[in-house]
C-alpha cells in the first residue's frame, strides 16, 4: 500500500507558490504510448543551446497541484519564499526494501526540487499508486532560507558537512539548542531527518540519497557524483550529463558526508532557479531514481521509461559524462561578474574572456565546457570548467577497481605512502606527470588538495577501499 505521511501542521486549500518570478508549474503529460522507446543518438558536434519549450510538456498552474486535503503543506512565505515542513511525506513500499532519501531546498533560493517532491507525492496519492518494496522519504533542505527565497541565511547549508563539524554541531545541539541559529541548526536537524530514515532502514537493504538543486545559469539538468562504483550504479541509469570530480574542489557537501558512510548518493541539477522546466525535470528524475533504486512495481517501468526518454531527448547533444578540470573560486572582494550570455556546457577556449573582476577580463585556462557560472549574488564558485570522459575510460577504471593495484602505486615517480593516513598517498608534481594523475583517478582516489600544488594528497574513496592495505 502507499501511506502518504502528512505532517502535522494546518493547511489551506488551495496554493500558488510563486518563484521570484512567475509562477512555478509542473507537466501532467502521461505516456501515450509506452510500448515504444525513443532512440537517442548523441550528434558529434555540441550544440550549446537550450531546447525549445515542449508544447506536450507544457505544465498546468502548481495550484492545481497543491489543492485537496492540502497534504503536503508547502505554502508560499511572507518574506517571498516557501514555508515547508522537514518531512514532506513518505512513500511506503508494499515489502521492506531499501530507503530512498530525497532532499529539496538544501540551497534556499532552489524551490524546484521541493516542488517536484510536492508533485511526485501528490501524483502517487491520487493515483493511489503504490511501491512494489521499500520507501521514498521527501525532505526539506535549509527551511529557513527557503522561507527568504536566499540561498542561505549565515552560510552555505551545502559547504559544512565535514564528520567533525558535525559531530560537534550535535553535541552543542545537546547541550544547548537555542545557541545554534540557521544554518547551524538546520543542518542539526536535517542530520537527525536522515539517520532516522536510515535507521529504520532493514539490514543489508542499502540506503540512497538523491540531493535535488538548480543553478543560475539557464541549462538543462545534470547528476553530480562522488565517483565510487556504487553511485555511478545509482546515477549513470539517468540519461543526462554525469559530472565527476565536482566533490574535489567543494568541501564539506551532504551527498561526499554520506557517501563516505556507505550512502549511495547522488547530486541532481535540474535547470535554473526560476525556469518552471526544472521542476518538471526534477519530477521526471524522480521517477527514474525510483527505478534506479528498484522500488517501482513492475507496472511502473513504463512511466519511467517515458520520463527517462524525455530527459535523453533534451541532453542528445551533450556529453554523457564530464570531469572537472578547473573551478574559479571568487571572495566578495574580487567583484566578480560573468560575462551575460554564459550557459552551461557551452564550449570555451583558453584564453577567451569569461567573466571580470577587479582585475580585468578573466580569461579561461583551459579549452573545455562552461559549468555553472554563477549569475546570482551569493555563492563563491564562479564557474567551472569541464571535459567530456569517455565511456571506455569508466568501464576501464571499474576493471580495475577490482584488481589490487593500489598497493603498487609507490613505484610510480613522485609518489610516495602518506606516513600517517590509510590508503593515501603524496604525489610530488615536479616528478608526477599528468598521467598519474589520471592513473589515481582512475583507481578510485580522490584528490584531497589543491590542483595547484606541489605535494598533492590522494586517498582511496572509502567505499573502494575494500582490499586491505598491506602496509
Ligand atoms: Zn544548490
């Protein structure tokens, strides 16, 4: 049976919730024919455009969706946001089976994927649809700012999930409640939301988190992962660009915390803040992560397939899997400003003029793709730039992940054991070439310091490190 969890607070009838401009709305189209798949065959050449509105996608009003008995009481704020409970709802599986944890709103400015959780519930609720195993619990990310529409209030929800930070944010939370404020206290309570979800989890049956945001940019949606096996399991089934390495250049994310706890996760950007589509893809991602995680009925496969072949359509000329060459870290002081007309996956070439600061022009370093630039206020990414990987390349790391390589990585030039931290090593650049580089990539390592360096840590992802070091 589906139980849709209601929290307990009071709720209207009917809602708009607007986004800072217009009005968010959502897709009720169906699949007409699921007997059939689409095709999808990647052109050679990039095209970097963004994809006509779809008249078959073209959604109804969000109010219509948030009527009834008004079970999940998202509502629009006074202060121009959204007012969410923690625990928007829950979908019950029919037989125990693995738990699937979704998270919207973790930046407060990014009301799609709460929208999409709204209508995913809403859509099983009405439907009196039911999961063949297992459970879907839909939560809220940073509440307090999602209720300002800021994407945080102190700082950045997503930056501070570092193991100690937290235990030690708990222990104050323990002690003294009223002394944490914000973020500080979101993140408490966000923590406490995902371990009773994993805690009733059964034994042995896994647990995924799926980390839903949006961007400033316009584009369309891409998964980020930390790249263990496990998660491009879990990740690479949805057919849109996979960018690896992002976890490299951001400290303290939720889904590196939990991945590191042998949660299978993964990061969905679903489209621009305010562009209604990101709702819409966040809604058909979810049905794809569903099945992703196997907790669809049989009788379900069809409508995934449906939302999995529209999502294919639209990303066709971009590349399936990307890595992180470069991120432009900016401080306020740097009056950063990209250059209008920026998107995502948009090629560049080194030394073209991307954005300015109070230096000059800034130039890109490198040849590659336009990630994320950053045309809001907040946030102190700039952009990023990416290259596409190719398939062979993670099907050949995945080969040998297997092997017990790791143990003779010391012979390599410029690398030596880390004295102190397991499965680590230290790379000197002035002897390591690019190459071994790519080699520790490759064998599942994760690079723990600045590119730029000359001593460089490497470590075994936690969930590769299986083979026992001999060391
Ligand atoms: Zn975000």
């Amino acid at each position: 049976m589906t139980e849709l969890a209601i929290p307990d607070a009071p709720a209207e009838d009917t809602a708009v919730v607007p986004l800072s401009r217009g009005v968010a709305t959502v897709a009720t189209a169906a699949p007409a024919d699921t007997s059939t798949t689409t095709t999808v065959t990647a052109p050679a050449v990039l095209a970097p455009t963004v994809m006509p509105p779809d008249p078959a996608m073209e959604p109804p009003p969000l109010k219509n969706l948030l009527r009834g008995e008004g079970a999940l009481q998202v509502q629009p704020s006074a202060p121009g946001g959204l007012e969410a409970p923690r625990l928007l709802g829950k979908l019950e599986g029919a037989a125990p089976g693995p738990t699937l944890i979704v998270i919207g709103g973790l930046h407060g400015n990014e009301p799609a994927g709460v929208l999409g959780l709204v209508r995913l519930l809403e859509d099983f609720t009405e439907r009196s649809l039911a999961l063949r195993r297992g459970r879907l619990v839909a939560l809220v990310g940073n509440r307090r700012a999602l209720r300002h529409n800021r994407r945080f209030l102190r700082h950045d929800l997503n930056r501070h999930w570092q193991p100690e930070r937290v235990t030690s944010l708990q222990l104050r939370a323990a002690e003294e409640p009223a002394a944490l404020t914000d973020e500080d206290a979101e993140l408490v309570e966000l923590a406490q939301a995902i371990e009773e979800a994993r805690r009733s989890t059964p034994p042995g049956e896994p647990v995924y988190l799926l980390d839903l945001h949006t961007f400033s940019a316009p584009g369309i949606a891409f998964t980020t992962l930390d790249d263990n096996l496990q998660n491009r399991a879990f990740t690479l089934r949805l057919p849109v660009p996979s960018v690896l390495g992002l976890e490299e250049e951001l400290s303290g994310t939720l889904t590196s915390f939990l991945s590191s706890q042998g949660v299978v996760s993964a990061g969905y950007e679903s489209g621009q803040h305010e562009d209604p589509s990101a709702v819409n893809r966040a809604f058909a991602a979810l049905w794809v992560f569903l099945e992703s995680a196997s907790l669809l009925a049989e009788d379900q496969m069809a409508e995934a397939s449906f939302h999995r072949d529209r999502l294919a359509l639209e990303c066709a000329h971009l590349p399936p899997i990307v890595e992180v060459r470069y991120r432009h870290h900016i401080e306020p002081h740097d009056l950063f400003g990209m250059r209008p007309g920026w998107i995502n996956f948009q090629p560049v070439s080194k030394h073209q003029i991307l954005a300015k600061d109070r230096h000059g022009g800034v130039a890109s370093p490198l040849d590659g793709l336009v990630l994320m630039p950053l045309y809001q206020k907040q946030g102190d990414d700039g952009f990023f730039l990416v290259r596409p990987v190719h398939r062979r390349w993670l099907l050949l790391s995945a080969a040998v992940r297997r092997l017990p390589l790791i143990h003779a990585l010391h012979w390599l030039p410029g690398v030596k054991r880390h004295p102190e931290l397991a499965n680590s090593y230290i790379v000197d650049r002035k002897f390591a070439r690019f190459l071994v580089l790519e080699v520790f990539h490759l064998l599942g390592f994760e690079r723990r310091s600045p590119l730029d360096e000359r001593f460089m840590v490497w470590s075994l992802r936690d969930q590769e490190a299986e083979t026992p070091d001999p060391a």
